[in-house]
C-alpha cells in the first residue's frame, strides 16, 4: 500500500469517529449549543480545552520555531502555558459562577450596560476573526498536503467537515469531538518524539533526552552540548544562547499568557463544567493535556534540528562536524534512508542547490558579509538579463564584475571549519530553504519510522486544526446569535428561534472564515502561494495580533469586573477602545495596514520600535493603557449601582451555582 | 447574601493566595526562566542552566502544580468559609 492510500485511510478513520461522535452528541438546546448544558466532567472539558487550543501552528510550526530559535523562541513555551495559570486563578472560576452563556454577556450585566455588551461583542468578533483566519490558511494547507489537492481545494474540504458537525453538535458536538480530536493529536505528536529520543538520547521520555547524553557517543557529551557544538560549527547561534533582548522577551511571554486568558474561544471552555471547583481544577487538567505536547516540543525541535544538520554532515555524528566530507547528491538519490529529502523538496519546503557544482550540499549559516554580497550579485545578474536589447549593457556588466569582486573577497574572509570559504571552493549555502514546519511533518521520516505513523502526523495535524477552528467559529456564531441578536435586536426571541439563529450564525461564520482563508489580507495571501508549506511566516504576526488584542481588550475587563467593584460602565468601554485601538494601530504601524506590504508607516526593526517593544510585545502595554483609562474614567463617573455591587459580591463565592438559566 | 462579614473574610483569603500564587507563577516564569537567566548560568542541567530549562520545561511543570494546589487550597477555603457548592 502506497503512503497515499495509507494517509486517505488513516485521514478518513478519523473523520468518521467525529461525524460518529458529533451525531451522537448533537445539541438540543441553546444551553447544550452555548455551554453543551454545562455537563462536561472536568478532565474531559481539559481534553477538549487543549484541543481547542492548540491549533495547526502548536503542531506543525512550534517545534521549528524552537528549533530555529533556540531558547528565544521559549517564549512561546512559557506564553501558552501561563495564560492557564491565571484562568485558574483569575477568571474561570468567578465567570463560572456567573452561569451565563457568553463573554460578551458577562461584560454587559457586570458593567450593566448594552453598549458596554456591544463593544465586547466588537473585541471579540476581531480577535477571533483574525485567530480563525490563521487556522483556515492551516486546514487548507494541511488538507492540500495530505491529500495531494490544491490548498483552494483543501480550504474546501476543511470548512465542509467542520461546518458538518460544528452546526448540528454546537459547543456540546464540538466538545466531544475535540476529545476525540485531542487523543489523535497527541499520539501523532509523541510516537515520533519518543522513537527520536530513544535513537539520539536513549531516553524513552523526550523530556528527559532533551537534558540527556548522546547516545552515538555514548553519552559523555550532553545532547544539548552537541547540539550546540555542532549548529555553532556552521556558523548558526548556539540553540541554547540567549540573544533576543531582555524586555522583549518578557512583554512577549506577558503578552502571551494574558492573551492566552482573554481568549474568548478559550474562556467559554470553562462555562461548560458542572461546578465552581471544576473550573479551578478543569483549566489544570486542560494544562497537563497542553503540556504533553508543549513540554515535547522542544525535544522534537532540536532532535529533529541535529537530525537534519548531521543527515548533511555525516561527519557531526560520531565525531567532529568536517571529519568527512558534506552530504552528496549521489547518496540522496541512492539511499532509500534519504528518500524524504527529495519528496520534500517536492513541497518546496525543503531546497538545495548545488551552487559550486561539486556534488556535495554545503549547509552553513552565511555571514552577513556573504549573504548580502550574494543578493547584491544576483541583483546585478537579474538586471543584465532583464535590461532591453538595444540597452547600454557596459554598466551593468561592469556592476557584476564589481558584485562579483565583492562577493570573493567575503568568501576569502568567511571561514568553515577553519578554513576559508575560498580555500575549499565553496560559493554559499547549498541547502538554501529548510521550513519550519519540516521539523514536524518529516519527523517520522527522518527518523525510518512505518508509513502509518506518517499517516497519523496528517491526521494529528489536521485534528488540531479543526479542533481550533470549530471552538474559534462558535465563539463568533454565539457572538452574534445570543449576544447581538437575543441580547441587543430581538430580545424577544424563542429558545427555538434562538436556536436557529445560532445555527445559521455558525454557517455564516463558516463562510466568512473560508472566505477570509481563500483571500487572507495582505501578505499572507502572498507567501501562502508561494510556499506549499504552513510557512510560521505568515501565521504569526496574525495569530500574534489575536493575542495581543485578546490580552489588550477581554483579559482587563474580566479582571476589572470580578476584583474591582468601582470600575463603571463608562470606564470599561474606554478601557476596551483604548486597549484596542492602541493595540491595532501599534501592529499595523510596523506590519502594514491589515497586514497589507508597504503600508507600513515605520520598518519593522529593534530600531524603529517604540522603546525597543516589537508589535508582538505590545499586548501588556495596550493591558496596561486599558487598566489606567478605566481607572481614570471610572473615578470621575458615578459608582456602579447596588445591584451590580452584589452581582459582584455572588461571583466571588462559589454558593449558590446552578444551572445557567437561559433567560 | 446571606452573610456578609464570611463572605468579605473569604475573600479576602481568596486574594491573599491569588497573590502567593502569582508570585510563583511570575518567579518560576519571567524570574528563573528570563530574568535572573543570567545570574544563575552558574548552575547547569544536563548541559545547559537553569534558566534554560525552566524557559524551556521547568516552568510548564510548576504552572501545572500551581494550578492543582490552588485548587485544591481553595476547596478547603471554601468549605472552611461554609461557602461550597
């Protein structure tokens, strides 16, 4: 059976357990579509929490993030973990015990206002937009990927599963489903893992190999310490250097974790467990279930990053980085062991030139010098061919020659293996594209695993985008059904109407999301063609702006409604629009509008930020603009009246929870 | 609300292990891993520091038991308080 037919089986098992478990679990109520009728046992409600959490980016691209970024990317490790932390203590509980439907609809009775209800709704509908936008552009890449379809074709198929189980089973359908979803993605993540482990640390737990021996050298050397020698022999930074700048690396980890607890998809999560003391222990279990993956990921990351340097300098193995010769094209073609690299060159996520026509791939960090004379060259290339017949051609043949010059006097300067690049007849980088995303999808193969463990990393990946993307579509539908139209147009509606409208408000948003994944703004669109890859690239900044907005808008409203009962309607509103606004504009300034290229007023660089903060740094401070504005306004307007005061004072204390009542 | 002076003591020992809490939450985090990386490269586990393994796994395993003592912490305040479900 070919790897093809194997990834359709395994791929189609799977979409028959969630249609099979969505059909059995379909929601009969609005309280079964809104908070599946609050009766999900805590550690099943922290399967489904992980699942809905982690999305396609967890999967496939945080490892290579990692592994590129060594301990500066630990940001995201720390970030999304964190955020738990301050749901368990800060807000689950408490909006657990408000027994509604909602994040929206806490914000208008706390702050008793529709208005303040509105713009909450406003928040959350653009964080959760630009959230689901992401994880479409990863259904649609991870479908076209493993089924071998166009990814207009895979965004097709994906918004189709989801709106077949996500419409009829609302938030009680999704939630089991997601279970499903979480156990399939966490076995596809960690069989690779502990088979990796096993071969470089002799470790069965990742966790451990990550501060383990390496085994083909019996252990003596650290495997971290080999890791490091060998990425800085090529000229790359140690993975576990410290290189990123202090404040950044903290207001991103901030940002991160308050985003994380402002998250409306994530906070529903918790409305749905039977009792106060379930929210508390409920956001722990989701949290061990998260951290089967999260604590993985690094191991996966740097195994799979040494799997890869060494696989193109055999010598790294046993021994030192140049004491034999760099990968040749000869072995690739002929040794089966090596087949992944031409079927993943296929995606373009992976590539290799043979610049210097040796038949060896030198892979090696170019120093600056080299890497912008190189560019510098090929410019002056592309203009010669470029220029019309009749041009003046002198000039620019005279530029290449000058381009040229440039070019050897850095290859005469830079040094590999003590010698310089010119001594040994090297021209650049010869593995000239290596993924992110590589680090996960070619895992197993890479490490000689069967054919159907490859076929579970396609499922696994594909579950977690689903998951994702079905919590993210109910957060919005119910946005809309219960809060704008039962709470603001027609209060006046029918539970069964309401219900209806919930639906129809799920398909809308379907439609909306596959929409904004065929036509993503700005310069994903752009990168999504050109790389066949879930390419972190173009993900990020957008997921990283959901974050930031979630941790600028929802996350201090919350925390203002439950622990303050002096913050007004008044100061809320002009909390959120602050911490919104602020927080956009911050973003787009340096990222373009809507993340549109060359819209951007200032450059993206540490020297043209505010204070050195980078735009995915930026959360805590628009927190911290939404925590003064509050304060501000709500100590010049009138306190809030005695009903909210006592509103407040029952959310602090479990007594007295029920049932949420669909009033 | 039946009782308000109980319900003002729980809260009150509510907000005093929300800020223990935190304080753990912020040190094993932003402290060991970011912060104090530096002043503690000292100390090495299994090949790199301190600071290196809390960034990348200590921190996950001290939310989680956080998490739990929490809440296991306030189920006992709340029934010392006689507010439990």
């Amino acid at each position: 059976m070919d790897q093809f037919t194997l990834n359709l089986l395994v791929i189609g098992a799977s979409f028959a357990l969630y249609f099979g478990i969505a059909f059995w679990a379909r929601a009969g109520s609005t309280a079964e579509f809104y908070a599946a009728g609050q009766g999900v046992p805590p550690v099943m409600n922290g399967m489904a929490t992980a699942a809905d959490w982690m999305s396609a980016a967890s999967f496939i691209s945080m490892a290579g993030l990692i592994a590129f970024g060594g301990y500066n990317n630990s940001v995201f490790l720390m970030g999304w973990t964190g955020g738990y932390v301050l749901l368990a203590l800060l807000l689950a509980p408490y909006l657990r015990k408000f027994g509604k439907f909602t994040v929206p609809e806490f914000v208008g009775d706390r702050f008793y206002s529709t208005s303040a209800r509105m713009v909450a709704v406003i928040c959350l509908i653009v964080i959760s937009v630009t959230y689901v936008i992401g994880q479409m552009v990863g259904v649609g890449v991870t479908f076209a990927r493993f089924l071998e379809v166009s990814t207009t074709t895979g965004l097709l198929i994906g918004s189709a599963v989801v709106f077949a189980y996500a419409v009829f089973g609302g938030m009680k359908g999704i939630t089991y489903t997601q279970v499903a979803q979480y156990v399939v993605l966490i076995i596809a993540y960690t069989i690779p893992a502990i088979f990796i482990s096993l071969n470089l640390t002799g470790n069965f737990l990742p966790q451990l190999g990550l501060i383990g021996g390496y085994a083909p050298q019996g252990g003596e050397v650290s495997f971290l310490a080999k890791l490091d020698q060998v990425v800085t022999d090529l000229g790359f930074t140690a993975y576990t250097a410290n290189t990123t700048n202090m404040l950044n690396m903290f207001l991103v980890t901030m940002s991160l974790m308050i985003g994380t607890a402002g998250l409306p998809h994530v906070i529903v999560r918790f409305f749905t467990v039977p009792k106060v003391s379930d929210a508390r222990s409920s956001a722990g279990w989701a949290l061990v279930f998260i951290a089967l993956l999260y604590t993985v990921a690094p191991a996966v990351g740097s195994m799979a990053r040494l799997n890869i340097t060494t696989t193109f300098w055999p010598g790294a193995v046993a021994g030192e980085t140049f004491s034999a010769p760099a990968l040749s094209i000869a072995e690739i073609d002929s040794n089966p062991e090596l087949a992944w690299i031409r079927n993943w060159e296929k995606t373009g996520l992976l590539a290799f030139s043979d610049k210097n026509g040796d038949g060896l791939i030198q892979y090696f960090n170019e120093p600056k010098a080299l890497a912008d004379a190189g560019k510098a060259l090929a410019a002056a290339q592309k203009a010669l061919t470029d220029a019309a017949a009749d041009a003046d051609k002198a000039p620019l043949e005279a530029a290449i020659v000058e381009a040229t010059a440039a070019r050897d006097a850095a290859l005469a300067e830079a040094t590999l293996g003590g010698k310089t690049l010119a001594e040994q007849g090297i021209v650049g980088n010869e593995l000239t594209t290596v993924n992110n995303d590589i680090m996960v999808l070619a895992n197993p193969e890479i490490a000689k695993l069967p054919g159907w463990v490859i076929a579970l990393v396609a499922a696994g990946g594909l579950a977690a985008a689903l998951s994702t993307a079905a919590g993210l579509l109910l957060a919005i539908s119910s946005a809309i059904s219960h809060d704008l139209i039962k709470g603001a147009l027609r209060p006046d509606i029918s539970e069964k109407g309401e219900l209806l409208a919930a639906r129809i408000s799920m398909a809308f948003a379907i439609a909306l999301a596959t929409w904004l994944g065929l036509n993503p703004p700005g310069f994903a669109a752009q990168v999504v063609a050109l790389a066949f890859g879930l390419a972190a690239a173009t993900i990020f900044p957008v997921l990283m702006m959901g974050i930031g907005l979630a941790a600028a808008t929802i996350f201090p409203v919350l925390m203002m409604g439950i622990f303050s009962t002096r913050v007004t309607k008044e100061g809320a509103i002009a909390g959120m629009i602050v911490g919104l606004i602020a927080t956009s504009v911050y973003i787009f300034m340096y990222l373009g509008w809507f993340f549109i290229p060359g819209t951007n007023w200032l450059p993206n660089t540490p020297d043209a930020h505010w204070l050195g903060i980078s735009p995915a740094g930026f959360g805590p401070v628009g927190a911290l603009l939404n925590f003064a504005v509050a304060y501000v306004v709500s100590m010049m307007t009138k306190e809030p009246p005695r009903d909210v005061q006592e509103l407040i004072q029952s959310i602090r204390v479990p007594k007295g929870a029920g049932k949420a009542v669909a009033h | 609300m039946a009782d308000k002076t109980s319900s003002n003591a729980y809260w009150a020992a509510n907000v005093r292990i929300i800020i223990i809490s935190m304080i753990v939450w912020f040190a094993c985090s932003f402290g060991l891993g970011i912060l104090l990386r530096p002043a503690l490269s000292g100390i090495s586990v299994g090949g790199a520091d301190l600071g290196f393994w809390f960034a990348q796994n200590g921190a996950i395993y001290v939310f989680l038991v956080l998490i739990f003592v929490y809440a296991r912490v306030m189920n006992k305040v709340d029934k010392d308080h006689g507010v439990e479900e």
